[in-house]
C-alpha cells in the first residue's frame, strides 16, 4: 500500500474550557492528520522535531502507538518541547498562545524513502519557516522528483501575519510544488485580506496550482480546478465539541480517500471527474466531523478501525472485479 509522510511542527496541545484546562494531547497540524491516518491503517510516517523531556517522549510514543512511524523524529537534547495553549470559546473555536523554547530552529533528518504516488502533506508556518527553509525545501523538490503526491495546507496564523512579505517567495514555492492546495478563508483573510474564493484562486493560486480547496467554517466549502470546474459542498452540521482538529482531519480524511480510491499523481494533472472529486471531499468532511465531536485532535480509534475495515473490503471488491 502506498503511504502518507507528513513533516511538521510537535506540540503538546492543553485545552482550557472557561479557563479551565479540559484536555493535554500531543499535536500540531501534520501530526493530528497523521495520527487519525494511522489508526485507519494507511501506512504513515513523521519527519518532524522535538525536545529531549517528558513530553517529547510521550509524542514519539503516542505516533508509535497509532501506527505512525517516528524513526524522522529529530530529538534536540537540551531544550524543552513546545506548548499550545488552546481556549475554547462558546462555539468551541480554539484562540491559540504557542510557548517555544528551542533555542534555535533546527532540522537534521534522514529523507524517508519515498515512491511513486507515495503522498506528502506539508503547511503551517513549518513549511515556510525561513530557518529550516533549506531543508524543508530540500525534501519537497526530492518527494515530487520521485514522483510524489504533494499536499498543501497553507494553515497560517494570525500570529505570523507581520511576516507575510518575508513569506512570500516561500509561499510561491509551496504553491508550485504542490498538486492539491488546501486553506480556510481566515488564511486568506490573513494573508491577502479578501475571502473572495474566485478572487483568491483567480491572483494567488491558479497560476502555481490548479486544484484549490477553500474550507470557510460552517459554510459550504469551495473547490475550484482546471477547465472552469467549480463546487460547493456543504458542510455536516453537528454540535461541535472541538473544533481544533477539523481542517488537520479534513486532510486526512482527503488523503485517506486517495489512497482508498487509487488516485494518482498522474489522475490528478490530468484533472479528476467530478464523481472523483465528490468521493474525496465526502472523506474528508467525514473525518471533519468525526473529530469536531470529541476533545482530541483526530479522529476516534473505533473510527479508524471503521475506515480500515472499508478500504480494505473496497479494494478487495476493487481487486475481484
């Protein structure tokens, strides 16, 4: 079976409700995609870093214990692993504080093997951080020379919004490399001040990348692809019990459908059908919503074990046809 790579930041997410911390669970935006991957049996792998203490421990255990392989995982040996503090609010929305003691960016790691159609997700800041640039850089042009699959979740924070020029060229870059692109229109509104999903597509996407997904919310999301083809999905209403996880879980629930339903790197250059496409958003809005109705960052185990056992008669019924 092909298999997911994510690089990306580690954190220990503690999650206050009416300022009262509720939950503390490893995460970070690549991570909680993954995690939910590997408990529906896709074969995953981190690259990614942390501190030498009790908490990086317990990360490279909780990616151990979920089927994600943590060999890519660069242990710092003297500085502590990062916070994320997240408040929930009434419609349980997260505000984040993050606290970061390394004492500098760093990124050693051994590049994974990666095969053909193999698929890599990447974004947040992690992918456009100018210190570790060099290497993030590195390992995206070596996955898409071997023939990778390459998604984009631009996921950028308010708190780096003074930083938008300096990003830029970093930005462009990501946008060229990758086959699908995937941000909420709070990215967009951070970044380019509009939330116009035509107008975002129109100036800032089509040109690098032309399979762009905007997620808005509650509201339907908006795709838009090659050849004028446009779409609104709307999105699963459901009493949210967090919502910090949802667009993290929305990429696995999309990877997940590209590797269920066998699509390639060369299927999505040559543009999906619209049936293709209506599967693959149908997964990712269900791993969506799968996650928002729980504390954690991914989806549940008994949901995973669900997603497994139907790709696994999927394929089977695939295989004997």
């Amino acid at each position: 079976m092909r298999k997911v790579i994510g690089i990306g930041e580690t954190v220990l997410d503690i999650i206050f409700r009416d300022e009262q911390p509720v939950s503390a669970i490893p995460g970070g935006s690549t991570f909680n995609a993954l995690i939910s991957l590997g408990r529906a049996g896709v074969p995953a792998t981190f690259i990614s870093e942390t501190g030498n203490d009790r908490v990086g421990r317990r990360i490279i255990r909780f990616l151990e214990e979920n089927h994600v392989d943590a060999s890519n995982i660069n242990v710092y040996p003297e500085s502590k692993s990062p916070l994320s503090l997240a408040f929930l609010n009434e419609q349980n929305d997260a505000e984040y504080i993050f606290y970061k003691d390394h004492p500098n960016d760093r990124l050693d790691f051994s590049y994974p093997e990666v095969c053909q159609d193999d698929v890599v997700l990447f974004g947040s800041y992690y992918a456009l951080n100018p210190v570790i640039r060099p290497q993030v850089l590195g390992f995206l042009q070596y996955a898409h020379q071997r023939g990778a699959l390459l998604y984009y979740d631009v996921n950028f924070r308010a708190s780096h919004q003074h930083e938008v020029m300096k990003l830029t060229a970093n930005f462009l870059e990501n946008l060229e490399l990758a086959d699908v692109v995937r941000g909420s229109h709070e990215d967009f509104d951070i970044m380019f001040r509009t939330t116009d999903t035509d107008a975002i597509y129109r100036s800032q996407i089509s040109f690098y990348c032309r399979k762009f997904i905007c997620t808005r919310g509650s509201k339907p999301l908006e795709l838009r692809a090659e050849g004028g083809f446009r779409k609104q999905y709307p999105v699963r209403v459901l009493d949210a019990v967090s919502t910090i996880g949802a667009g993290d879980n929305f990429n696995a629930g999309f990877i997940y459908g590209i590797v269920k339903h066998g699509i390639t790197r060369a299927m999505i250059e040559d543009g999906l059908t619209e049936t293709q496409w209506d599967a693959l958003i149908s997964s990712a809005l269900s791993f969506s919503a799968e996650c928002c109705r729980t504390i954690n960052n991914s989806v549940s185990v008994e949901f995973g074990n669900r997603m497994k056992a139907e790709m696994e008669e999927f394929i089977n019924n695939n295989n004997q046809e």
